[in-house]
C-alpha cells in the first residue's frame, strides 16, 4: 500500500442531523474531540477518520460542522475532497 492514494469523503447537512454518529459507526472513530463539541453535541471543529478499504485505496471521511457559524471551518475542510455524503435526518427532513 506504498502508493495508496485515498479517497477523501466530507459529511454534508444540517446540524443535529447524524454527521458524526454516521462516521463513527463507519468507522469506529469519533471525531468530536474537543470537549465543548462533546457538550453541546454539534461539531465546531473538523474531525478525521479514517477506513481501511478491501483493496488498495483507503477511505478517509472530514466531519465538517453543519452550524452557519461554523462556515469557514467547513469551508477549510472541503477544499481537497473527492465526494461530499449529505446527510439528512430521517426524522427532520431537508433543511435550510
């Protein structure tokens, strides 16, 4: 796997709609690390994880924040990605 190159996927959606309980049942990892996104149950900073795939091509998931305020932090972490996964609760619906 010396010249792997990884497939980089970014959450998309509404704050509160499973960005990072849908990484981290994919993966294992969750990517809330700081202690405040961990209150407040919402992402404010980017999260990382990372999936070994069957073949040679990694899968490497940005858990991007869904809050407006939190915009340039999404920004910051789309700008290399090859897909984005929009993320929608069932429960809620699309959102603005």
């Amino acid at each position: 796997m010396a010249n792997a190159v990884a497939v980089i996927i970014a959450t998309a959606g509404h704050v509160d709609h499973g960005k990072t309980a849908l990484v981290r049942q994919l993966t294992g990892i969750d990517t809330d690390r700081l202690e405040e996104e961990k209150r407040r149950g919402l992402s404010i900073s980017l999260g990382y994880a990372y999936l070994p795939s069957g073949r040679d091509t990694p899968i490497g998931f940005i858990d991007v924040p869904g809050h407006q305020r939190f915009i340039n932090n999404m920004i910051s972490g789309i700008s290399g990605i090859d897909m984005a996964l929009l993320v929608v609760a069932a429960d809620d619906g699309p959102m603005p």
